[in-house]
C-alpha cells in the first residue's frame, strides 16, 4: 500500500466538482439504485457517495481502503442518474474517484492480473484458450467445493457463480476472416467490434451478429487490430490502461472506411458510445471513424422490414421469451425498444413483459467480487421475475447480464435459457434458409 | 468522542455490524436535503422496537444525544445530529404489519417508504393520500415525524389527518400505544398528534396505524395561464368560492415557468405571470359537471387560455409542468434552498408580490411555486453555497419571508417542519407563552434534553455549515 500525502484529486475537479456540489441530497437516488434496495446503508446510494467526494476535495476525510471499497459499492447501473431530479450522472463522478483511489493504491494483484495483463494487452484472443479450458474441465466448480476461493480470493468464487457456456478453444477472431463479403453486391460496410466476452465466452453472439449483418447484404470488416473496450478499464479505474485501448480500437477501426460500427456488448457499446467522449471530449465519428449501434438498434432501425421478409413461415408453436434491459443498453445508450421490436417480428416467439425489466441484474463488474451477497441477491430478485413471467428464454443484449442472470436461474435449478436477442434473430433467419 | 463501553453496550443490542464508527460511514450519517450538516459520533442501526427501547434507555444512562433518522430526506435539518452524539438508523423497520380492508386501515413500521403504501394498499382497492415530492424514497415514520404534505393536501389532507395510532418510544425508554384502531374516540389528550409533526424531539415512533379511503373513480386536469398573479389568485379564491375543492390546485410563476420552457421545451408561454395546474376528482358525472363550472370561472377572471387533458398521456403532459419545477429550478444554480411559507389562501398574492420585492431586495434569483389552493408556496433560492456573500442575503432574505408570512397570518412550515433551521423563528409565530407551553411539553417528557436536542423548540441556538 502507498499512502500519498498529496490532497489534490485532479480527476474529479473541474468537471466532476460541479456535479459533486450540484447534489441537493434530496435522497431521490435512493429509489432507483438497486444496491441501496438491499442494505438500505447511505453508503449504497448515489448521495452518499457524492458527500464522500465533496468531504475527500474539501479535505474533510483522507483517501484510505475503506472509502475506495465504498467507492466500489457502485454497480455503475446509471439509475440514480434517472432519478435525479438534477440531471446529474453520479456513476461518472464514482469512476473516476475510483481512478484517483488506483493512483494511490495498487490494484490487488488479482485484478491486476486480469484489467493489465489478460484485457489490458493488446490481443483479445490470448484470453479464450485458458478459460476454455479451464471452464471445460469444470475447474471454477472444483476450485469451489475445494474451498480455493478462500485461498485464491473471492475472484474465482465468482467464475463458479456465473454459468459459462462451453468455449471453443480458438477464438473468433482467430476462427474468422478480417473481410467477410455478402453473396451479392454489398449495401454497404459496416465493422464489427468484437468485444472480450464475445470473443472467447459467448462467440455464439458474434457469429450471429456478423452472419445476420452478412444476411442483410453488408460487407462486414472484423479489424484485427482491436482490443478490449476499455470499460472494464473505466469501470476499475484504471484510466492509463482505458486510454491506451482508446488509442488502439482508434487507430484499428480507423484504417477502414465504415458506414457504421456494430457493436452487440452493451457493456462495450456504452464504453465507446458514452465513455469515450467522456475521456476524449470528442464524438464516436471523431474517435473511431463511424457512426456505433448496438446490433439491435441497428438491425430494429434500418431494417426492420428486411428481417421480417427473412422470418420463417410455418412456425409450429411459440416458445414464450421475456427481456432483460441490460443497465448499458436501456440506461446508456437508450436501447430499449429495438430488440423488442426485433422479438415481436420473430414467429417461433411469443414475447411476455417482465416485471422491472430495468432492474439490474447485479453483476458490475468488480462489484460481484467486492460485494458478492448483494450482487446475489439482486441477481435473484431478477430471477424471481423471469420466473413468474412463465418464459422459456430470457432474450438480452449484455454478456455479463448472461453470466450473472443465467448463474442465477441455474443456482434455482431453473431450465431457462438466456440467449443474445440476436442469436434468436439468426436462429429464425436460419429456419427460413434451411427450408 | 464516544465511550468504548456504549460501542461495546450497542454492539451487544444490535451487533457489531449495525453499529458505524467509521469517519466515512459517519459522514453519509451527517446530513439532510436541508444541505447542512454535522458528523455523528456513532450511527447505529436498529431493527424492532425492542432495540430502539433499549438503546434510548443506554444513551440516557450515558447521558449522550440520539437522533433518530429515516431516509435522510427532511428538509428542516430535522434528522442532523446537530449537537453531536448518536445517529439511530430507522429504515429497517420496514415492514407492513397489516391491511384491514374491512376497516380501511394499515398498519405499518416506520421505515417502510411512503410510497410503498399507497402502491400495496391500492392493490386491495384502498388509497392513501398523502403524497409529498419525496414520496419515493422518504419513510412513513420521516412522514409523520414532519408532518408531511403534498399535492393531494386541499381536497384530502396532508399526512397527519391519516394517522390514528402509534407506538412510541419515549425518552425514558417507555414503550407506549396511543390512539386505537377505532375510526373514532375521546379519551383524553390527543396523545397520537401530540406526536404527530413532533420530529422525533419527544419519542421515537415504531409503529404507525393509518386509516386510508377509496380512490375517486374519476378525475380531470387543467392548465391554466394567467397575466397576473392577483389574477391567478383570485382564481383560485372564485374556484372554492363556487364549491368546488379541486384535489391539486398547484401554482408556477414566471421565474418557474421559463425554468421549465429552458429544460422541458414543452410550449409554454414564457410571458405569462402565472400558470395553475387544477385537478378534480370524484364521481364521473360530478367531475363533468365541475369541470364546466371550473372552466367558466377560470374564464371569467380573465384567463388567458386553457388546456385539458383528454387522456391520461395528455395529463402526464400537462403535469410535467408542475413536476418539472424544482428540478428545472435547481438545474439554474448549484445550490437549492427550498422554503415552505404558508399563508392564509386569499393572501398569496401578497406573498408572491414580497417575495419578488424580497429577490429585487437581495439580488437574488428566487423562484415560487407550491400549493396555491392551501396557501403552502415554495420559494426557491437558487444560489452557490460557496458564495459566502450570497449566503448572508439568503439568511436575511429567508428571514424577512417568514416575518412577512406571519404577518399575513401564516405559519413558517406548511409541510417540511421546523427542525433546526425554523427554530429560531418559533417565538414569532408562537410568541413567548407558545413557546414557552412546547419547552414545558418537551421537558415534560425529555427532561434531559437528549432526544433529537435543540430541534422544534431552539433551547439553543446551533449553527452548522453547508456540506
């Protein structure tokens, strides 16, 4: 540990400080943020940790452990930004306090393993083989009843949590092309950010996104030069390595003349959407050379009426499937009714509302480990409403939403399955050609 | 500081996990929506009133402070541990006890949040009325302690119209009942509303009985613009006059209605002097039938155009105007400071026409907007606290709109309660035998002045700073 007797948080000055004060502590945050929903403790909700910023800038209280794990106690949902009357994004002002408390504290080293070495360096695909393996031969179940949790830290307790599904050993980027030309004379160009989970865990949602894009007529440029998205980065507040994957998805999709840039992570497509521009004051276009939609947004806004001409005629009987609103779609980018739109197109499905289906789902990143109990709970509280829905599949658009929402209905013994909305897109698409 | 042996003495009651200590979890503790603040010594935080019971009964042996605190969103300083000691943390007694239908009552633990009544209770066909703006997060006991309001007020009452029993606390660590889950009775004193509005200065509530009616089967909402305030005013006084008591009747001037065409963009026009926002509920045909009056005595004043909804989507729209107003207003500065002066109904256009005397005084930008059909205005002082400057004129500004407010035959609170901020103006509503009369009341039950000190009845003046 290093202490620092310098008092100055250049990060959250300037910008961040006119949010800080701006909080009138009317406590309307408390309605919305699911962490407060569990402990009902000040240091849950949005409130209490913008106070906590105001007492560290105006030197009321030093920097220590304890308020970086409060600062931790954040599952960046953004829904206190929704309840506040204000219009303030306190998960923003809680990022970069999280960076400040980096610059004064190591990374433990497991973190570091995982944010600087298996997402911080340059090649996603280095990730996939170990996790393959590893899930394969059910070593995050074993570590558990072994109890290595306790020795290794609470990080791999968390991988037993989480349902993974089986991991080809290449990833897919390592399985695909960079250029993927249409059958027919392309409608355009479109690049696919592929994102770490897709990659190497759930390649079964990059591989539908690329082939329904491919369906529609695009040529799809898969750049080799991208990396990790960053917001894990962000969200740890490792702002070095964040900048550092900025730089490199820049010059990656820069290289490529694109009409837009599909992205199907809602985690990722609010890391380049809403975290960029934050860290370069600059727009999606400046920074990556086009325009970025989540899949769904794209798919449900310029072709619509294309995918329903694809759908396959003589469905049998309709599987009920209800949605999950990852924070990072609906909240963060304002992705909510597309991928309901795309659901409602699709004949095999017949599509039930949730209750609270903004709720998060409690994973956060780094939050699930640092707060396992509450992110649990609120895990199973989203369990408990996909289940009175009486669904088969909850359809969704996020990877860590899957993990955790999936984690959590297989704890239940439950035989509901979480599927990317756009793999049941390309499912029904694959229906129509194979008749 | 604090004595080890009551950490170790809490510890024993709640357990280690539910007693803070730490000076960061101390400072989440420290502060209300009033803004000020004061870090506690200790916040503990309780679960049953068995606990609570226990722990007052512990601080009084110590001889040391405890206030206790719901959600924190008070807007009087009322839950500020203002003169040091212990925080007691409420909201996990948050369950609800009973739904009577046949009887139309819940009862309810304190830290259950408001809002959660009503939705649970309309589940079963009930209503509870009582909606104030912090209705989401702030805590039935936090309602009652403060005597809280809201926009429903003129046709159904404000919170303490609703209570009919509690379970309190009392600063001897006495637990008692009052009231009873009759509809109706005499005995005595009126014990329950000796506590109702009390702020937590003469016990601490544990449990609440309401009594809750049906919701009206129909309403219909009004947008109403005027070239003047006294126009409005006048309105509003036609309005009741013609015995119709709408269940909203809220007010937005100027300053409020160009904050709101700023952010909201929602057409309003920007050179009208006041806009009020009516609605009627009741049986449909009597809805109908007020509504024609309404809209031909709204004219008859000289109403410059009227809106009304046709569906419920068009009355979201129209409604967006009144709820917008306090967060449109905060978005013009860095600092809110709400106020609540409430002045007998056919006084607030005079009210209004001070309170813009008092901002041209000042210099600074106040805008009001509140409850027109019960007197309850909000002016709004939108400042930066780090302006010590700005921060003087707000104490004199805040100052001469309660004299003012009295003077007219007002009271210094309609809804948010008096707590530390209002304190020092008591004696000018109350004079000094009123006063006097609440210290009595307050010694007789806390001689030692340790529960929530210094609030309500100002035995000492306490100054704190703004977070």
């Amino acid at each position: 540990m290093t202490t620092s007797n310098d008092k100055a948080l250049p990060l959250i000055e300037g910008y961040y400080e006119e949010q800080i004060i701006q909080c009138m502590k009317c406590g309307m945050c408390q309605s919305t943020c699911p962490v407060y929903y569990e402990d009902s403790l000040e240091t849950g909700c949005a409130r209490g940790k913008l106070a906590l910023s105001e007492a560290l800038l105006h030197g009321r209280l030093e920097p220590n452990h304890k308020i970086e794990m409060i600062f931790n106690k954040c599952l960046l949902c953004h829904a206190c930004a929704q309840a506040c009357p204000v219009g303030l994004s306190p998960d923003k002002v809680f990022a970069a306090a999280r960076a400040e408390m980096i610059k004064r504290y190591d990374m433990p080293w497991i973190k570091s393993v995982i944010y600087r070495k298996l997402l911080g360096q340059g090649k996603l695909s280095s990730l996939t083989g170990a996790i393959s393996l590893a899930n394969r031969l059910k070593l995050f179940a074993l570590a558990r009843s072994l109890s290595i949790p306790r020795m290794l830290g609470k990080s791999v307790e968390r991988l037993s949590f989480v349902d993974l599904p089986d991991i080809p050993s290449r990833s897919f980027m390592d399985r695909f092309p960079e250029i993927l030309e249409p059958k027919g004379k392309p409608i355009g160009t479109v690049g696919y950010f592929v994102g770490c989970a897709q990659n190497s865990v759930f390649q079964d949602v990059a591989e539908a996104s690329v082939n329904v894009l491919l369906s529609l007529g695009y040529r799809v440029i898969i750049p080799k030069g991208q990396g990790c998205c960053g917001f894990p980065h962000y969200g740890a507040g490792d702002f070095e390595t964040l900048k550092q994957k900025i730089a490199q998805n820049s010059s990656a999709f820069k290289k490529h003349k694109l009409d837009a840039i599909i992205i199907s992570c809602a985690t990722g497509g609010s890391g380049l959407k809403d975290v960029y521009p934050e860290m370069t004051k600059q727009d999606d276009m400046t920074t990556l050379g086009a325009k970025v939609y989540d899949v769904s947004e794209f798919l449900a806004q310029k072709h619509l009426k294309d995918l329903k001409k694809m759908m396959p005629k003589n469905t049998k009987e309709k599987i009920k499937v209800t949605y999950h609103d990852a924070c990072h779609l609906n909240r963060l980018q304002g992705v909510a009714s597309q991928p309901r739109d795309l659901l409602n197109i699709m004949p095999s499905y017949e599509f039930v509302e949730m209750e609270n289906s903004t709720k998060c789902c409690g994973e956060g990143g780094g939050f699930t480990v640092y707060y396992q109990e509450i992110s649990t709970n609120v895990a199973n509280r989203k369990r408990e409403t996909i289940k009175d829905t009486g669904a088969k599949i909850v359809a969704l658009g996020c990877p860590g939403c899957r993990a955790q929402i999936s984690g959590a209905l297989k704890q239940d013994g439950l035989n509901i399955d979480t599927r990317h909305t756009v793999c049941l897109l390309w499912d029904e698409i694959k229906k129509t050609n194979g008749k | 500081m604090i004595d080890k042996n009551i950490i170790t003495e809490l510890e024993n009651i709640v357990g280690k996990s539910n007693v803070l200590t730490d000076p960061s979890d101390l400072m989440l503790y420290s502060y209300d929506a009033t803004q000020f603040y004061r870090v506690p010594d200790l916040v503990v935080v309780v679960h049953n009133s068995n606990e609570v019971s226990k722990i007052v009964k512990l601080t009084r042996k110590y001889n040391v402070n405890l206030y206790p605190r719901g959600s924190g969103t008070n807007l009087s300083g009322g839950s500020i541990p203002a003169d040091g000691g212990i925080v007691m943390e409420l909201n996990r007694l948050n369950k609800i006890l009973d739904i009577d239908v046949q009887n139309r009552i819940a009862v309810v633990e304190p830290g259950v949040v408001a809002a959660t009544i009503d939705a649970e209770v309309s589940k079963k066909g009930l209503f509870y009325p009582p909606d104030p703006g912090s209705i989401a997060v702030a805590t039935i006991g936090g309602c009652v302690a403060e005597g809280a309001g809201g926009l429903r007020a003129l046709k159904y009452g404000t919170t303490k119209d609703y209570i009919i029993g509690l379970e309190v606390v009392l600063p001897n660590g006495d637990i008692l009942q009052t009231g009873s889950l009759a509809l109706r009775g005499s005995p005595g004193f009126d014990l329950t509303h000796l506590f109702v509005g009390s702020e937590g200065t003469l016990g601490i509530i544990t449990k609440i009985a309401v009594k809750l009616i049906y919701p009206a089967k129909a309403r219909k909402t009004f947008l109403i613009m005027y070239d003047s305030v006294g126009l409005a005013g006048t309105a509003v006084a036609k309005i009741i006059e013609n015995k119709i008591i709408p269940s909203t009747m809220e007010f937005l001037d100027k300053i409020t209605i160009n904050a709101v065409e700023d952010f909201k963009k929602i057409g309003l026009p920007r050179d009208i002097e006041a806009l009020l926002l009516i609605e009627i509920d009741g049986e449909a045909e009597d809805v109908e039938v007020s509504a024609k009056i309404l809209e031909d005595v709204c004219m008859k004043v000289g109403a410059r155009s009227i809106s009304v909804a046709k569906d419920d989507a068009q009355r979201l729209d129209l409604m967006e105007a009144r709820r917008s107003a306090l967060p449109v207003l905060a978005r013009l500065k860095p600092t809110t400071i709400l106020e609540d002066a409430t002045v007998p109904r056919s006084r607030v256009p005079e009210m209004l026409e001070k309170i813009h005397d008092i901002q041209g005084k000042y210099d600074l930008m106040i805008g009001s907007f509140g409850h027109a059909g019960d007197g309850n205005l909000h002016p709004t002082i939108l400042v930066d606290r780090r302006n010590k400057e700005e921060m003087k004129k707000v104490d004199m500004a805040i100052k001469e709109i309660f004299d003012y407010c009295i003077d007219l035959g007002g009271t210094l609170t309609g809804e948010h309660g008096i707590g530390i901020v209002k304190a020092p103006f008591m004696e000018k509503e109350f004079k000094k035998e009123g006063l006097s009369l609440f210290r009595d009341i307050k010694k007789a039950l806390d001689p030692d002045n340790k529960l929530n000190p210094n609030k309500v009845v100002g035995a000492k003046e306490v100054h704190l700073d703004y977070i």
